[in-house]
C-alpha cells in the first residue's frame, strides 16, 4: 500500500491510496477544526445512485463563487463517497443536469457554475470555437518528400492526430463531423455561436467540383440544424453512469453529405472496425445518439444553406480552407469568396530556393509571392506554414527564412504554422535518412530557431497559430519527439526575461518601436498623411492614441508580441486597467488605440488594435488601403478608391450572439417588420438591432470595442480618399455589419464612406 499526501499546503490532509491490479482508487477527505468542511444536506443513505441535480443544488448552497477547480475536484470526490455513487460526477454529467434545471426553472441560470463547470476554457477565451473538419482522402499534385502518405487519410495528414481521428471515426462525412464537434463543445460548456470552420484536407482545389460545393454546403448545413437536433445519451438509460465521449461519431443524419466515388475520388476508406455502420453500435459504444435524425431536412443549393446561416443560432463567422501557391488564381478566389471563404492557409514551407528544389515542393519563392499578393488583392487573411530542419536546410537558411517572411512586403503574413520537420515512415525523407543522406533537426536546434524568433523577428501584427504540429511520438522516426516543446521553450525565455532587466525592456521595447503618441485621432491623421509617402518596405511606423503610458518594466506573461501571445485572456495576476464595462463604452482607461502602419506589395497596411499599457490585446482589425494600379476592378465589392477591412476579431471569451435587451420601441419595430417583412438589401440578414446586447459579464465582447476599431479604420480610409470601405466578412456576421451602416455588395460588406 502506498500512500501520499494530496495537498501538503492545506490543513485537510487528502490521501491517495491505491492497491496493485484494482482498478477503482478510493479518496477520502478529512477536514480538522481549522479547515471548514463543505456541507452537505441530508439524503437518504439507502440510495446508490444519487441524482446530478442534487449536486447542483448541494454547489449553490455552498456558493459557487468561494469554489475554484481544486474545490470542486474534492467537492465531487467527497460527495461520491458519501453517498456511495458508483463513479465521481464528471463535469459534462453536471453541466447537462444544470441546464436542464435552469430550462425547468427549478433554478435560475448562473454563470458562475457555468465557468466553473466549463472544461478548457481556453477553446472559446479567443472569442470564437474553431471546429476543423477533414476532406475525404484524395491525391495531390504535390511531390513532397516530407508528407505523409497515409492511404486512409487526406495527403499530409496521419490517421493518430486528435483531428483526423475523428474524422476518419465520421467517415470525412462533413455533417457527422460537425455535428460530432459542436456537441463536444456544448457539453464541456462552450457556447457555439460564432464558429470559425477550418477545412483541413491538403489542396482542396484538385477535388472534383460537385464535392467541393456539397461539401462546404454539408457545412453550413450542420450549423443551421445542430439546435434542432435531440440527443439520447448513454447515461439516461438504466444502471448506466459512463458518461458521453465528447469528441467521437454521431450516428448518420438523414443527409450523408458528399460521398467519394471511386473514379473521380480515386481511394475509398477501409472498412475499420467501428467506422463502418454505426446504427447498432453508436449508443452503446459512444454515448449518444441523434433521436430525430429522420426529421432533418436541408435546402437544395448552398446558396440557400448559407443565407440561412446568416441568422442561425450556430453561424459560421469565418471559413477557411487549404491550398497550394500554385492554385491561388482569379478562378478559385472568385469560388471561394462565393462560398464564403475568408481565409487561407498555404504551405510556404521554406524561402531558400535550393531547400523548395531538394524537396520537390514544385514551385519557386515567386510563386509563393505572386500567391499571397493574389490573396491581399481579394482581402484575405492567410496563414503560411514554415518548416525548419528541411532536407538541405541549416539553422542559419532557416533563421534567414524567419526574417526573410517579415521582411518581405509580399509575404509579410497574418498568420503562421511552424512545424519542424520531423521524419515519418513511407515518405522520401525517410528514405534519405535511412540511406544516411539526411539529419533530422534536433530540439536544440529548433529552440534555437524559435527563442531568435521570438526575441528579435516576430511582430506584434502577425500571428503565431502553432509551434509544434501535434504528430504523436510514436509516428516520428526521426527528429524531435518531446511533445510539450512549446511549454519548455516558454519557460526558457520566461526565466531569462525575469533574470535579465534589460533583455526583458528590450524585447518589449519591440512591440512599438520608435512611436509616436498622441491624444485624438486627428492628430494620428496628421501623423500618417505625413509619414506614409515615406513609409519603406522593411519598416513599421506605430502610433498610439490614448494618455496610457506604454510600460516597458514590467514584467509580462507573454515571451513572443504575436497577438495570439498578447490576447487579454493571458494577463494574469496582473489586474487590468479599469475593469469592463466603463463608463465610457468600449474605451476604458489605460486602454489605448495603436495604429501599427506598414507595406505590402498590394498597398499600405494598418494593424489598428486596442492595448493596455503593457501591450495585451483586446481586438484589432486589419485595413488595407490598395494602391490603385494592384486593385482587381471587374469583382463588385472590391475596386478602385475601396479600402479593404480583411479582419475584425474581438478577444475574451465567446459572447453569445443572440442575447439582446430589446426596448419598447425595438418592440415595435419588430412588430411591424413582422407583418410587413421589410426587404434588406441583398442580403435578406432579418434581424432587428433596437435595444443593443444584453450585458455579459467576463467578456470584452459587445463592449463597443469592435465599432471603435471600425470608426478608426473608416476615419484612416477617407482621410486617405478612399470613398467605400469592404469588409471580407464571414456569413454568419454580415448582421454586426449592417448593425454598423454596411450593406452586402457581392460577397462583401461595403459603406460608402
């Protein structure tokens, strides 16, 4: 027997104790006269199975708010003893019977439980819940000798990563996919109205038509009918507690979604136990299933699904898809804006000719520029993916290709994926590492890449969506395995900042650079009418509007000025300025509006965000003023004398959408719309917008920040005689924009200014 104490720092003393080859491990709690003890209420000792409401109820009554995650793990510990439960409560099991109370009304809604129930909360702390989907296995025109080749999986992509098991488990049925994710989400406690959809998948545009329409319309269709759906869960029936597995299969829908044909698809997915029919099997291997599949019904044309995304309670207010520099044309960007597109990831790899040729990338450094200048030039955001530790690069070609992106005014990129190279089974990289002719990076040698990154090239514009791509040690052959790398390079640099007074004012002394601080706008105006004839290729010019003081002393939680880095949610133990809301809506104190100015090869770009004095973010948006000769003149919506927003995001945790306080007279005017359907303009967004959100506490969404980061970008468009504004907006927030004066021309919002 071994025991060990559970919390040495508490006068309750917690003891683990475990005996070899039992499986089941009994806690108890033993609390001395100096610690209180959590109350229970009495309940009949005779039950086995004691009721997820009576939980709630017990969590109420002792104040949620005094409880932090600790508590709550030995709240439910202790309770199941107590009560001899089978197994300890799990948070889905409580989250479900607490919002089925507060539907019954037997108690009042409480975000607080909600925040504590909540698991991994940091999935919707960004302001959005990102569910990724999978495309069906199918070839790809690209040679690579570093991509994987999994015959059951789509090119680049292995069967063992978290996102692609589940969509093998959904047969890459899109509709199972989505309805699989968006239920985890909702269970664990994340709101799913504002979805951000990653089409994963390798380059989509060599897939047949039919499925690359169908399967962006299953999409939209999923969103539009998950409220409709009604789960049976594994744990209603009787003698059961296993609670539902959040992240596996849905039992097929009524719509099937696109289905690969052999002769246009090329390979089918094998048969695998537990991927084929699920009928039978779903409820009891998996926990759930969908009780009035039969009852579900989609429109015919993706046209359609998405105008009925534009008011669903689940929207898709960002969709992206993948692709190579190559297939970036007039034609594809035009099909992608119809669908709804807003952003692209694209492999880029490495910007050393030799290193694109040693590894038959297929393309030169041009065509990864003339792409993302294509991309800019219809108003996306993209993500490019870098790969250090390639066949026939060095630390010092790669540290050279890290300046080289920011460097650039034709890649200078948004977003980006660094993935080191590592050496998978079945791949040309594999073969020249087993014939000596090839030696994987090592994990200094990406640390070493990375900490000069961070330190002196990343700015604080740009975004830095993952450091290490999630590939299981076991699928690696060769190259660094360690798992928890990004961690341990945080740590690293943390502790030097901490060490080192003047490396850490230096580092930060990077997130404005040589600044200019001023009180109005105007005189930012002033400041970048004169500044931008000037502005070369390789500088940033920043300029802050507001009395905060940057501060460059302090120390922060963040170790890169990417803005992922910097979201608000990151400040810890550290309060905020003024706490939301102020009185002045949208625009605390100690918040200032930093303008970040620099060139692309389409125009002149602003990087306009709201920060505090020590540089987290709490939104920014992306404006693009084109230079007249780089606009794309025959697509309504975009053109000559039209600035272009490419990006608008709000930080904190996810708002609901719908939440809104409607006064008498929006009351009315919902009235009247009502009876006589007033026609929108192209758009038909039907939405009354009289009364303004209802208040959400935790949140810097709805605050205003969004409409005084979109003033700032018109004030900047016109002053520089733009006479439109067009905003590259998702489906699902064509709403917000016309709340705030724009209307739908093409696939885009546009305000003449």
């Amino acid at each position: 027997m071994k025991v060990r104490n559970r919390n040495k720092l508490s006068p309750g003393i917690y003891r683990r104790v475990s005996l070899k080859g039992i499986k089941r491990m009994l806690w108890q709690a033993q609390h001395d006269k100096n610690n209180k003890a959590i109350k229970f209420t009495p309940l009949p000792t005779t039950m086995q199975k004691i009721s997820h409401d009576e939980i709630i109820y017990q969590i109420i009554e002792n104040n949620p708010k005094t409880l932090n995650l600790d508590d709550l793990k030995h709240f439910k510990r202790d309770f199941a003893k107590k009560y001899k439960l089978a197994s300890i409560p799990t948070n889905i099991q409580l989250l479900k019977a607490y919002h089925q109370l507060v539907q019954d009304k037997k108690i009042a809604k409480n975000k607080t439980i909600e925040k504590l129930l909540r698991k991994r909360a940091i999935r919707s702390q960004s302001g959005i819940v990102a569910v990724q989907v999978l495309t069906k296995p199918f070839w790809c025109p690209g040679k690579c000798i570093f991509c994987p080749n999994d015959p059951e999986m789509p090119k680049s992509y292995i069967k063992t990563e978290p996102g692609a098991m589940r969509a093998l488990l959904n047969q890459f049925d899109p509709i199972k996919q989505v309805y699989n994710r968006l239920l985890s989400l909702s269970l664990t406690g994340h709101a799913t109205d504002k979805i951000e959809m990653i089409v994963l998948g390798g380059t989509r545009d060599v897939y047949p038509q039919d499925y690359k329409i169908k399967f962006i319309k299953a999409l939209y269709d999923a969103c539009n009918t998950f409220d409709q759906l009604e789960f049976k869960m594994k744990e209603d029936e009787e003698n059961t507690q296993t609670p539902p597995s959040p992240d596996l299969p849905c039992i097929p829908s009524s719509q099937e979604g696109p289905k690969s044909k052999k002769p246009p698809l090329g390979r089918e997915v094998p048969a695998k136990q537990g991927v084929g029919s699920q009928d039978d099997d779903a409820k009891k291997r998996f926990g759930y299933t969908i009780t009035n599949q039969d009852n579900i019904t989609y429109p015919e044309t993706v046209e359609e699904s998405i105008r009925i995304n534009q008011t669903a309670k689940n929207r898709i207010i960002g969709l992206t898809v993948e692709t190579r520099p190559e297939y970036v044309n007039d034609e594809n960007c035009r099909e992608w804006r119809a669908l709804g597109v807003t952003r692209l990831e694209m492999g880029v790899q490495s910007l050393d000719e030799t290193v694109l040729d040693a590894n038959e990338r297929g393309h030169d450094v041009q065509c990864i520029k003339d792409a993302i200048h294509k991309l800019r030039q219809y108003g996306f955001k993209f993500s490019i993916h870098i790969m250090p530790g390639l066949y026939k690069a060095t630390t010092e070609s790669d540290i050279q290709t890290m300046q080289n992106v920011y460097a650039d005014p034709s890649i200078k990129p948004d977003e980006m994926k660094f993935y080191p190279t590592s050496v998978i089974p079945n791949t040309g990289l594999y073969d020249l590492y087993k014939a000596g002719k090839y030696t994987p990076i090592t994990t200094q040698e990406i640390i070493t890449i990375v900490e000069e990154s961070f330190e002196n090239i990343i700015p604080p514009y740009s975004r830095i969506k993952r450091l290490i791509r999630d590939i299981p040690s076991t699928e690696i052959e060769s190259g660094s395995n360690v798992t928890n790398l990004a961690q341990l390079i945080h740590n690293d640099l943390k502790n030097k900042y901490k060490k080192d007074d003047m490396l850490r004012k230096k580092f930060y002394a990077r997130l404005y650079g040589d600044y200019t601080q001023v009180t109005t706008h105007e005189q930012a105006r002033e400041m970048i009418h004169k500044d931008i004839s000037t502005l070369t290729s390789d500088e940033t010019k920043t300029y802050i509007i507001g009395d905060a003081q940057p501060d460059f002393e302090q120390y922060r939680n963040f170790v890169s000025l990417d803005t992922r880095s910097r979201e608000i949610r990151n400040r810890k133990n550290t309060p905020p300025p003024n706490p939301l809301p102020s009185k002045e809506r949208g625009n605390p104190q100690g918040v200032n509006t930093v303008i970040r100015m620099y060139k692309s090869s389409v125009g002149t770009e602003f990087f306009i965000s709201k920060e505090d004095e020590l540089g987290y973010l709490y939104g920014f948006t992306r404006l693009l003023l084109p230079d007249d000769d780089k606009v794309i003149t025959d697509l309504e919506g975009i053109g000559k004398d039209i600035a272009m927003i490419r990006e608008l995001h709000i930080y904190g945790q996810l708002a609901k959408i719908q939440k809104r306080e409607t006064s008498w007279l929006g009351k009315i005017w919902n009235a009247i719309t009502g009876l006589f359907q007033f026609p929108l303009k192209k758009g038909d967004v039907q939405q009354s917008w009289i009364g303004g959100f209802k208040k959400q506490k935790n949140t810097h969404q709805h605050k205003g920040f969004g409409s005084q980061l979109m003033q700032t970008a018109e004030f900047i468009a016109q002053q520089s005689g733009y006479t439109k504004l067009s905003v590259i907006s998702g489906v699902g927030v064509r709403a917000y924009y016309q709340k705030i004066g724009y209307s739908l021309g093409g696939t885009y919002m546009v305000k003449k200014l």
